[in-house]
C-alpha cells in the first residue's frame, strides 16, 4: 500500500512546493505542481531502499466529496481508464504509454510482475457528510468508504472544501492504513483556493516567472490540475509504497518517481516554464499525452531510475 510527504524546495528566489512530510505515519503529502529546473541534465540521488512494491490487479476506487459536474467526472474517470488500458493508443504519446514506464522499477528489483489498475466503482458524497473542512483523520474515513479489496481509494473534494494543510503546504496525499491494508489517495481542487500553487501551468505561479499560463486540454483548470497531481500521487503510491521503496533523500521527506522531477512537463524546461509541449489546433490547450475517448492531458515527469533522469512524454 502507499505513503506520502512535502517539503519546500528553493530554485535561486523561486520556491517550489513539490515535496513531502509524513501524514499520520505513513503517509505522504503532495506539494505544489509549480516548476523547478530542468533536471533532466543532472544525475539525481534516487535509491532503492529494499521495500515491496505494489503488484498484482488493483482497483481504482473514486470517492467524489462535494460538488463535481459530470463532465468533471468524466475527465478523471477517462484518466484512470486510460492508465489501465491493455493497449499503447495511437497517436503517441499516450497516457498508457507514461503508465508502462512503471515497469523499469519493477524490473530493476527483479519483480516478475508489475501493478495492473483498473477503474473500480464510484462513490458520491455530494452532502459533504463531513462538512466542508477536513482533517487528515476524516480523509482516511472518506477513503475506508471505498472498497477494501486490493484498492487505491482515492478521495476527491470539491472546489468548496478545505482540507488540513491544503494549498499552504500541499495539494494532496498518497498514504495506507496498516490496521486494513489500504492504499489511499487524496487529491483536492484547487481552482478557487491556490490555483498558482496546485494548478500550475494551467494558471500563473504564485512566485517566480510570470508567464502566461497554458490553456488546459479539458478546458477545466481545477480539474486538469487534479489530474497531474493525482498522476504525481499514483506513480509515488506504486514505487514507494510503504515509505521503504523508490525515492530520493531522507526517509522522512522523500522525493519519489515524479515529485522527484517537479514542474517538468517537456524537454527544455526550466522555471516558469513547463518544456516544449504539443499544442492542439482547435483549442490551444497544451498537453503531452494522448487518452480514451479522445482526451488528451498533460502528464509530469517520471524518474528514470535505469538512466538516473526525468523522462518526458514529449
């Protein structure tokens, strides 16, 4: 099951919030989506520390707390179907094609298989049972709703509600519960609250560089944003699992497989900007990644452990 942290990281006098402090004790914290330099030209420090990785077939399970629109439903739900799907689509680059390269990990740790997901079932709480200000503690209560059987629940809250920590320190978390063995995710909607925190590149940085901002390839700020962060929460949630697998520096505040690489997106990047990326016809949006129905995302970079790089789609 999964665990998660976040720390500041200081690029000359721009501060990225990419990294991760332990949530309960096993959980890690997700930081902000706002770039760092382009690390693809140095070696990082990233190890192995002997943990076991998640295998075998898991559900995603999606707990939506709040107020979504069914469209934005669908772009996240599109997003995992598109992880779990048995076929790299074309045209390239695709979401599944960012997914296999999971299979290095595993690889270089002798494992004979990786993780298969699929999108499991689907949960509303459009009550907000709990209110519109959460804990930590009642983030893992949404989660439990979930199913219990070889899961990552993960728990999305509404534009509307604020959650501990959320935007001042992080923008979501990956964490599992060692009393029922589950693997959880947090990721919140920062459109209204910390766009230029969680959001980035699709709105301006709260500090650094102030380009504009890319358009978003669903034409939904918040939710594209989620869908980078909760992108971030699955490869961490995999890789380094119970706090002892993939990640760079201390236990306490590990970098993992793509907050290891923060704020690129595409070759070149650097900070304020995410890299060189496709830019579609009709709309404008940037993206990097090709999904189902016709979607398209944009997608962080994943560590390389073979090469000891951050390796772009685009």
């Amino acid at each position: 099951m999964a665990s998660f942290a976040t720390s500041n990281v200081v690029v000359l006098y721009f501060v990225v919030l990419v990294s991760w402090i332990h949530f309960n004790a096993e959980a890690r914290r997700l930081g902000g989506s706002v770039p760092e330099s382009d690390q693809t030209q140095q070696p990082l420090l990233f190890q192995y520390h002997n943990g076991p990785l998640l295998t075998g077939n898991s559900s995603v399970n999606l707990i939506w707390y709040g107020n979504f629109k069914p469209s934005q439903h669908a772009i996240v739900s599109d997003f995992i179907n598109s992880l779990a799907s048995s076929k790299l689509f074309s045209p390239q680059p695709s979401v599944a094609t960012w997914w296999k390269a999971m299979d290095k990990y595993y690889h270089l740790t002798n494992k004979s298989s990786s993780l298969v997901i699929s999108l499991g079932s689907q949960i509303l709480d459009e009550s907000y049972s709990l209110g519109k200000s959460l804990t930590n503690e009642q983030i893992l209560q949404l989660a439990s709703k979930g199913s219990q059987r070889n899961p990552i629940n993960v728990v999305l809250t509404s534009a509307d509600v604020a959650v501990e920590g959320f935007c001042s320190s992080r923008c979501g978390t990956h964490g599992s519960d060692s009393g029922s063995k589950l693997a959880y995710i947090w990721v919140g909607n920062s459109e209204t609250q910390c766009p230029g925190h969680c959001a980035w590149p699709f709105h301006q940085p709260i500090y650094g560089p102030q380009n504009p901002p890319l358009v978003a390839p669903n034409n939904d700020v918040g939710l594209d944003g989620m869908v980078i962060n909760l992108a971030t929460l699955l490869a961490g949630t995999v890789t380094n699992s119970f706090g002892n697998g993939y990640y760079q520096g201390p236990k306490e505040a590990p970098m993992e497989a793509a907050s290891a690489c923060p704020g690129i997106y595409g070759k070149g990047a650097y900070p304020g900007y995410a890299g060189d990326l496709p830019v579609d016809a009709t709309t404008g949006a940037s993206y990097n990644a090709h999904g189902v129905n016709g979607r398209k995302y944009l997608l962080p970079a994943l560590f390389d452990p073979s090469t000891s790089t951050c390796a772009t789609l685009a």
